[in-house]
C-alpha cells in the first residue's frame, strides 16, 4: 500500500462537517458474480472508509465495479465476503451477505424518478405520507421548508414536466432528503449531459449539500466532476475494482463554478489524469462493456 493510501485510509473526518451520522466503512469486500458458473469478479478485496459528511468521488473506468460496490451498500445486491458497516454497525458480512435497503441509505436517481401526475410538492412529500411516521401537517411544513431551502420556492404546485431539468433534479434530490438519510448515493447521475448543464446541476447539488451535511458517495468517470464536487477522490482500479489512489481534494468549500480554472484544480487534474487514463486503457483493451 503506498503512504499516501495510507495516510487517507486512516485519517479523521475532515474538519468543517457538522455530520455526526453516515459514516461506511467498506472492509476487505469481494463481490464475485456467478451467472452460469462463469465466475466474473467485480471487487477485489476493497477497503475505504468513508468520514460521516464527506462527498466522496468513486471515479473509475467502465465495468470495474463501482455499481457494484454501490448496490452492495445499498441493499440491492449481495457481497461474497468482506464487511460495510454504517457508523459502526454492519449493514453487511459474514453470515450476512446482503444489506437491507433502508431510508438511511438512499440511490438518487437523476433522471425521471419523479411522478409526472404529480406536483412537485406530493413528489417530495410522497415518501413521508408513504412511511407514516409524521402527520400530514408535518409533512407538509417540512417539505414546503426544505423546498425554500432548494431554492424550489414557486415550483410546489407546478409538475415536473414544467420547470427546468435543473430546478426538477433538486426536486429529485430533496424527495430524497426528506426521509432523512444519512447516506445519498449516485451512480453517474449527470453521465449524458453537456457540461454547462452539469456545472448547473453541480452548483444545485453543492448548495443543497451545504444545507444537508450527508454523506455522499458519488460515482463517475467525469474527472473534473469529481474533484471539482468532492472532498476525496478515489480511482478505482480497472475491474475488478479496488482503490487504487485516494486523494484529498484540497480545495476549501463552499465552492463555486470559479475552482475550475484556479491553479490548484488544474494541478490536481494532472496528478490524477494519467491514471485514471491508465486504468481505463487496462480496461479498454480486455474489452469491458459499460455495467
Ligand atoms: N448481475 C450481474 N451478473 C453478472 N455480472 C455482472 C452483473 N452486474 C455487473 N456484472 C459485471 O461486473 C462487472 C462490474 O460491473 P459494474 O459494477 O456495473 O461496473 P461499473 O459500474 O464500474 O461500470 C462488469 O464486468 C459487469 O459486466
Ligand atoms: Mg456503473
């Protein structure tokens, strides 16, 4: 292991987060798939702890696992052997090989997960009134609340299909906010978008983070997303996926559209560029498929 994986593997929660909640621990995880006995290992002994409240950057070549790994946290999918606990408590492992999908932990889809029949404000009220817990006048409040929070004012009775894709992927993710989980995780959710859109979807998913320290597991294999959003970056070997550089993002947030062309981001992008371009070529040539 090189001394900079090591340094980041063990170091403590970065200073300036308020999340007490949230944290994964991934240890030693293996997720091998056997469609017909024809064995295909997805992760390799992978280990990472993630600090409650960070935004960590899963950035890795095509078909190398991370979907995996993020489905196993998830709930959605088994592991063949290893652990992932969530503040300490295991989600899954030995004698228990798949997590149970829970509101603590929940996948942000960015794309069409909304119900078009309904307003944007029973979109995000639809999980509470689904679990019961509060009464519909709290409901109600805390969606209008977290609404403002978004930057959603004025959009409540509107449906989805007549606001902006921007304004609807900040409904997207307050529908989810509103259970109140500890853990957003995203898989590539900005992947066929040109990058002014994204740098508006970067800028609505930062300022909503701001207000909601959660932690945030991300992926991509946009290297510019992910240093320009996260507070860690880690490179994900080509499959079977396991981190290959774990790198801190040095950059101080809040951060806006302007990080992109300061000194510093430029020097990480090529620190990282060449292996992240090394990965994907060991990729290209056994001839991955996108998972
Ligand atoms: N349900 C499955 N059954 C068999 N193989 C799978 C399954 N899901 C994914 N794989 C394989 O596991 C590898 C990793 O896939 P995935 O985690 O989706 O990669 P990524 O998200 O990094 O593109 C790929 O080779 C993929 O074909
Ligand atoms: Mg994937």
């Amino acid at each position: 292991m090189s001394a900079n994986l090591e340094h980041s593997l063990s170091r403590p929660p970065t200073a300036g987060r308020t999340a007490r909640q949230g944290a994964i621990s991934i240890d030693d995880v293996v997720k091998v798939y056997d469609p017909d006995g024809a064995a295909v290992m997805a992760v390799d002994h992978c280990t990472l702890d993630i600090p409650a409240g960070e935004i960590c950057m899963i950035v890795g070549p095509s078909g190398c696992g991370k979907t995996t790994l993020l489905n196993a946290i998830a709930g959605f999918h088994s592991i063949s052997s290893g652990t992932i606990r969530m503040d300490g408590e295991v989600l899954c492992g030995p004698g228990k090989p798949q997590a149970e999908p829970g509101s603590d932990r929940i996948v942000v889809f960015q794309n069409g997960a909304l119900f078009p029949w309904k307003t944007n404000l029973e979109n995000v009220a639809f999980g509470p009134k689904m679990q019961g817990k509060l009464s519909h006048k709290e409901i109600y409040a805390k969606a209008r609340s977290m609404m403002a929070d978004a930057g959603l004012n004025g959009t409540e009775n509107n449906y989805p299909g007549e606001v902006s894709s921007g304004l609807r992927r900040r409904v997207e993710i307050v529908r989810a906010l509103m259970n109140d989980p500890k853990v957003l995780l995203f898989d590539e959710p900005y992947r066929a978008l040109d990058s002014l859109t994204k740098s508006v979807m970067h800028e609505a998913l930062l300022e909503i983070y701001y207000k909601n320290k959660v932690t945030i597991f991300f992926i991509t294999h946009d290297l510019e997303e992910a240093i320009f959003l996260g507070h860690r970056l880690v490179i994900m070997t080509s499959r079977p996926c396991r981190p290959k550089k774990i790198l801190d993002v040095d950059i101080p947030h809040p951060r806006d559209y302007s990080v992109l062309t300061s000194p510093r981001f430029r020097e990480l992008m090529e620190e990282t560029s060449a292996i992240v371009h090394e990965e994907a070529k060991k990729s290209f040539a056994a001839g991955e498929k996108e998972g």
